[in-house]
C-alpha cells in the first residue's frame, strides 16, 4: 500500500471519527477539524489515485457527505442516544426560582452557618443561600428575610428593634 493511500484511508477516518466526536463533545472545534481532515483526504485522493480518481474520490466524499447529513437529520433525532441529549419539554415547562421565593420575604429562619455576609440559613425547614444586609451574622442567630432581588436573598438579624420597624414580625 502506497503512502499517498495511506495518507487517504487516515484523514479520511480520522476526519469521520471527528465529526462524530463533535456530537458529544460540541463548541466547533472537533468538527472543524473533522472537515478539515476530510478535505486533506480529498486532496491526498489526487496523490493516492491520480487526477481523474482523484476527482471521482472527491465527488464521492462531498455524495456521502451529503447522504450521512440527510440520513442524520432523518433519523438520529429518534435514536435513545438523541432523546438523551436533547431537551424533551419546551422552556415555557419550566419553573422559574422567583415567584417561589419571594415567599419567602417577612419569613424567619436560623443562620446555618455563619453569614460573611454570604451563607445558608434554613428558612420554612428547607436550606437557602442568604445574603447579609451588610454585618457579618454568626451560626445560630435568628435571621429574617427582607428582600429577594432575582435569585439572591437579602436577610438581617432577627432582632427585637429589628420587629418594631413595621416588618412582619
């Protein structure tokens, strides 16, 4: 076997292997360098068999190019590797963070550890990540919750002053 062949038979299965290696591992660059592979097979086809099969082994590379697209997007989409990676519910499914916690807001709980000035408190028996109004609040102290800005809870301490402010107490 020649080296030109040799040449041929690597980038041409490298260049496959590649482009299949894109599907798990996606951002571009397998797959470019997949495509790139599989020209550099063209034109070593010009060196391993000459300019008239040359030109006939690239014409049949961009064909079963062409073939391997359309029998992907036909049917990979129905494979159980496909249904495993793709998402199976449209966004408007799912639920957003915030509306649940801003129920949170007036609620009272107990620093779990200590908040510097971030932390997890447990509020209405479940753990939450806290932010602290500014001060540093030890493990153990009563916490209040007084805002929800997105996904961020505001808390201060759950103090006597801190009731007779007009938050719910």
């Amino acid at each position: 076997m020649s080296n030109a062949l040799q040449n041929y038979i690597m980038l041409l299965v490298l260049g496959v292997l590649l482009l299949g290696a894109e599907v798990f591992l996606p951002g571009g660059v397998l797959g470019v360098i997949g495509a790139v592979c599989l020209v550099g097979a063209g034109i070593a086809g010009f060196y391993a068999f000459g300019p008239q099969w040359g030109v006939i082994s690239v014409l049949a590379l961009v064909i079963a190019a062409g073939v391997g697209i359309a029998l992907w997007i036909r049917f990979f989409p129905r494979t159980i590797l496909a249904k495993k990676l793709a998402l199976s519910k449209s966004g408007a499914d799912f639920k957003s963070y915030p509306d649940e916690l801003r129920a949170l807001i007036g609620r009272k709980g107990t620093a779990i550890t200590a908040l510097r000035p971030s932390g997890i408190a447990r509020i209405d028996n479940r753990r939450v990540d806290v932010v602290t109004d500014a001060d540093w609040i030890e493990e153990g102290t009563p916490v209040v919750v007084i805002a929800v800005e997105g996904v961020r809870i505001l808390v201060q301490r759950d103090a006597p002053e801190a009731r007779t402010e007009g938050r719910p107490s």
